[in-house]
C-alpha cells in the first residue's frame, strides 16, 4: 500500500538543507546474519525519489556510485546520467567520502595499516575520490576510517596508528591545496564496528588530533548521533563542543538504543528529547550545515518502506524544530530560563559576574565573603523546567 504523506506544515522543502546518503535509502538490507532483502535501487531513481520528497542533496561513497572494477568509458557515462539527474532534479551533492572499508585489501586498515602498500593504495583511492566529489561540486569531503583499528594491540602501538593517521590528513589537505580545490574535510569519529576498536573513537578525540595536523582550518567533524551514544555519551555536548570551536562542517543524523551495535535507525525514532535537544542546539546555533541522514530503513521494508523512512526522518526533524519554537514561547519556560539568565548576569558584589584574571581580581576574590548557606540551599527549578520540556514532547501543551 502507497503511503499518502501529509501535506501540512512539516512538509520537506530544499531550503530545509536534508540530505541523505546514497548508502542510505538505497540499503538493501543486509546485515551480518542475513542477506539483502531489497532490490537494489538505482542512483538515478534516488535522485529522483528524493527531489520528490523534498530533500536538498545527496551525498555518496565513490563505489556507491562507481563500482571499483568499472571501465574509463563505464564511469564516463555512469557519471554522465548522474550528473543529468542532478540538473533535471535540481538535487545537489554537498559531502562526498570514499570507501575505505569494503575491499578486503582494508582489512587491517587503511591509512593506518602495517603494509605501506596498503596506505599508499588508500591515499590513490581517495585522491581520486576527491576529485570526483570536487567535479560534482561537493564542498565536504568526509573521512570515516571504519577499518582504521585494531581486535588485538600486539601488533600495532596506538602512536604508530594516529602517526599514520595524521600523515595520510596532511597529505590530503596537501592534495587539496596542490589541486586549488575549496574542499574542506570532515571527521568522523566511532568507537568500534566493524572494528574491535576503533582509532579517535570519539568526536573529542578527533578534534584534539585536528589542532596536531599541518592545516587544521581544512579540518572539521562530522559527528554521529549513533556513535556517540555507543560510547554512552551525550551527542549534544559532541556537537556543542564542535560548534564552538568553528568544527562543525557536517552532522550524521539517525537513531540509537543506548548499549548496542550501530543501528542506523530513523532519526528521532529513539531518545525523543535527545533528538528535540539536538535540533534545538543546532536551530539556537542558526547552524547553516546541510542536516544529512546517515541511518537505514528497518530490514522489515521493502520499498516503499524505505521512501517512508526518508520522507519520516525529514518530517520528525521539521516537527522537532516546532517544538523547539513551541518551547522558546511558553510563557512559564521563559520565566524559568530567565531565572537562570539573572543568576548568571548578577554581579557578585564588586566583582562582577564574568572573571578575567588580574592580580586585582585574584586578590578581590580571594577575600570576597561568600553567603555559603545562601548558596548551599538554593534550589534551581530544572525539575520543572524539564517537567515543561517533556509536556511539551509529550504532546500536552
Ligand atoms: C557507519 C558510518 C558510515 C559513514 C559513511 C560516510 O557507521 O557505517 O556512519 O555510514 O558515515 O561511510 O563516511
Ligand atoms: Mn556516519
Ligand atoms: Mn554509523
């Protein structure tokens, strides 16, 4: 049965900037137990279903579009009809990447295996992954090392592994530059899978290796919803720690249940108030960044059910953004957060309310006489300021 989407105020729109992966609708369902369950969809008819639906862009790996053995004159016109799509559609690519995980030559890595023959054969295929994102006009390219770890330390020190690393980013920012390209690249870090262990497992590490490589400003994140809540942290302190220093330059929006492998579910369909949290970060942020879907349809869908899981993911993200604008104008939110806006602005006698050392300051402060029991027993108000959050997830207010 055709699903009739509703045509109401959270109806996808270009200029609402989603995005998905070519991998992404176009999965056909296969997982380490299991074969695909649905036929492969071509990515010209993923360009066309997602211009249909609303979306912005799609993004690809170079084989998802270009199988590795293809011919000069096979990727010739593969990318001559793609390229058609796009202008038909009006779709755009704006994050290309490259599969450095599929092949068995990755096997004990990529950029960071043992065998130089192995780095070396990376560094081709991403060059020349570059250079295809670059012709169809993509402006991130994002790098997500899925083999770039370990099951066993015996055979490789950690230092050796980010040496590697941070060589083959050098390399390719080196590459940029050579080529005059305006690419920038985006990180993305993941704690494990298909790896025992992955190398920079978290966005935090993969911004402090950024400060160590040659031209940090061409490096960025690309957090991921999923993956941050595999290592149980909170994506939104990720994402905020990523917004404030400048390094946001893509996100990986889907679902997540706390503790399991990455299940690249529908975004928004686990952890609403994360999700609400999340789009609130980012809306509060006026984040200008593409909101791209890296997440699968159920294995249960055929599909029809995996244009529902896009047209669904763009839809939660629109009513989350209502909320968030739902929450901004209730009257007694407002009360509460200007509650907290007061605490933080009061100046604390004559010291003022934001410290920036000085030898006066420091001496000021050493001998200011702090209400300590005033302190100790205030109360806050976050019960009810999240009781309000969570009616108005809920559905009541
Ligand atoms: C995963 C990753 C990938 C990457 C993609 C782009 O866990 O499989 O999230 O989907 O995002 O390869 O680099
Ligand atoms: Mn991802
Ligand atoms: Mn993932």
């Amino acid at each position: 049965m055709r699903t009739r989407y509703p045509h109401d105020a959270y109806c996808p729109k270009p200029e609402h900037h989603f995005t998905f992966g070519l991998w992404t609708v176009g999965n056909p369902g296969r997982d380490p137990f299991g074969d695909a369950v649905r036929p492969t969809i071509s990515a010209i008819q993923i360009v066309n279903k997602l211009a249909e639906l609303g979306a912005y862009g799609v993004c690809l790996h170079d084989n998802d579009l270009v199988p590795m053995d293809a011919t000069a004159a096979q990727t010739e016109r593969i990318l001559r009809e793609f390229t058609g799509a796009l202008r038909e559609t009006g779709l755009k690519v704006p994050m290309a990447t490259t599969n450095l995980f599929y092949d068995p030559v990755f096997k004990e890595g990529a950029f960071t295996s043992n065998d130089a023959r192995v780095r070396a054969f990376a560094l081709q295929k991403t060059m020349k992954s570059i250079d295809l994102a670059v012709e169809l006009g993509a402006e991130t390219f994002v790098l997500w090392g899925g083999r770039e770890g370990v099951e066993t330390n015996a055979a490789k020190k950690p230092q050796d592994a980010i040496k590697r690393f941070r060589e083959a980013v050098n390399f390719l920012c080196e590459y940029a530059r050579d080529n005059h390209y305006a690419v920038k690249f985006a990180l993305e870090a993941k704690p494990n899978e298909p790896r025992g262990d992955l190398f920079l497992p978290t966005t935090g590490h993969m911004l402090a290796f950024i400060y160590t490589l040659d031209h940090p400003e061409m490096v960025g994140l690309n957090p991921e919803v999923a993956h941050e809540q595999m290592s149980g942290l909170d994506f939104s302190h990720a994402v905020g720690q990523a917004l404030e220093a400048g390094k946001l330059f893509h996100i990986d929006l889907n679902g997540q249940k706390p503790g399991r492998y990455d299940q690249d579910l529908r975004f928004a369909s686990e952890d609403q108030k994360g999700a609400f949290f999340l789009v609130k970060l980012l809306e509060d942020a006026k984040w200008s960044g593409m909101r791209h879907f890296d997440s699968h349809p159920y294995r249960t869908e055929d599909e029809q059910g995996a244009w529902d899981f896009a047209f669904y993911s763009m839809r939660s993200y629109l009513i989350l953004k209502e909320k968030v604008a739902q929450f901004y104008a209730d009257a007694e939110i407002q009360d509460l957060l200007e509650e907290q806006m007061r605490l933080a602005e009061t100046s604390v006698g004559k010291l003022g309310c934001t410290f920036q050392y000085s030898n006066r300051l420091a001496t000021a402060i050493k001998t200011h006489p702090f209400a300590l029991e005033r302190l100790r027993t205030q109360g806050f108000n976050y019960e009810r300021l999240d009781q309000c959050t969570t009616e108005i997830l809920m559905g009541i207010r």
